[in-house]
C-alpha cells in the first residue's frame, strides 16, 4: 500500500498535471487560431476535417500537452522537494 508521502505525491502531481493541461490546451487553441487564422477541427477524426489539417492539429496538441505536463509535474516535484526535502520517491534516480 502507498504510503501518505507516496498518496501526498500523487495527488500533488496529477493535480499540476491537469492545470498545465488545462492552459496548454488554452494557448495551443489561441496559438492555431492565430496561425490559421481559424477554429482549431473540434473533431479531426471527421473526413469532413482535411487530413493535413487533422495531422498539424493532433501533432500540435500531442507535443503540447506533453510538454506541458512534463513541465508542471518538474515543477511540482521541485516544490515538494522544497518542502520535504528530498525528492518524490518515483523520481529518484
């Protein structure tokens, strides 16, 4: 079973996890639509959606997301390293 450390951790990361999501996802859209000049495909699967279009799109928020994920789980993990003094036991090397 996970310890309160381990629980603590978790909790902390999912949520950086899912704010950085959240604004990544805010400024891809923002960062398409001044590039484009249009709306992001709100559903690149659609044939309807041009397949260049569909590929720039999930490439785009692919490389997005994951990059803001690592960056504020790094972060995350720097601040409870501050706090505890060490790092999570997932990130130790």
């Amino acid at each position: 079973m996970a310890d309160k450390g381990d629980l603590g951790w978790r909790v902390m990361a999912g949520a950086a996890a899912f704010a950085g999501g959240f604004v990544a996802k805010k400024a891809i859209t923002l960062a398409w639509k001044k590039s484009t000049g249009k709306e992001p495909p709100t559903n690149p699967e659609s044939p309807e959606v041009a397949l260049t279009e569909a590929i720039g799109w999930a490439v785009v928020m692919g490389v997005g997301m994951e990059l803001a994920r690592l960056l504020a789980t790094r972060a995350a993990a720097k601040q409870w390293a501050k706090g505890t003094g060490e790092l999570p036991g997932s990130m130790k090397g």
